[in-house]
C-alpha cells in the first residue's frame, strides 16, 4: 500500500463523525482528494499529502485550485520524519509551496487536526 494511501486510512479511522468521499477525478485536475461532510451541515476538502523531507510537493493545479478555492479547503501533510500531522488552510498554498513545513500550521497533531474539521460551522 502506497504512503498517502496508509495515510488516508489513518484519517478515515480516525474520524468517524466525517462522512468522507474519496474523489478519484481525472478531469478536473488540482481537485483534492477527500470530500469531507461534518455534521454541522459544512462540506470541506482536503488533499492528502505524505512526505519524508521538509518540501510538500503540490502540482500546479494543485496549487491554482487552493488559490481559487482557499476557503474550507485544507491540506494535511504526514510529515513521515517527524512522525507528525500538519493542517494548513487551502489559501496558505503558496507559503506551503515556498517554505514546506516550516510553515506554521493551521493545526497540528491527528488528533487537533480531526477536532477542527469536526467543528467546522459550529
């Protein structure tokens, strides 16, 4: 099983108060992976990523749907040397891009990360 695979049955464990879709879109490039749906009635996003050094790789598209979507839309990163889970806010995309993980993050830690997207519209 691929890494961003493992993570994204890691998140799924772990929040069972989100109804999650698994987008597998080939024609809308840059769209993020999950469809998420808490239940205070809020939809969200979230593209997965998993890295081993301190860049987060986000294709152009990537990058263009966050800059136009930057609201309720997230990017959660398994940093794979620090054993650790970062939340950014879809419109940080390009700080993302430019600093990595040394970018303050929006949450950090599963457990905090899963507590925001539960709350999300409360």
């Amino acid at each position: 099983m691929k890494p961003e695979q493992k993570f994204w049955h890691e998140l799924k464990k772990s929040t069972p108060k989100i109804t999650w879709t698994r987008l597998e879109n080939r024609s809308a490039f840059g769209t993020p992976d999950l469809l998420g749906y808490n239940n205070n009635c809020n939809f969200f996003t979230v593209e997965l990523k998993v890295t081993s050094t301190n860049r987060v790789r986000l294709s152009p598209h990537q990058k263009a749907f966050h800059v136009k979507h930057p609201r309720n839309s997230f990017i959660m990163v398994k940093a794979l040397s620090l054993n650790l889970v970062k939340l950014f806010q879809g419109g940080d995309v390009m700080e993302l891009d430019a600093c990595g993980l040394s970018l303050a993050p929006l949450r950090q830690g599963l457990e905090a990360c899963r507590l925001l997207l539960e709350d999300l519209g409360s």
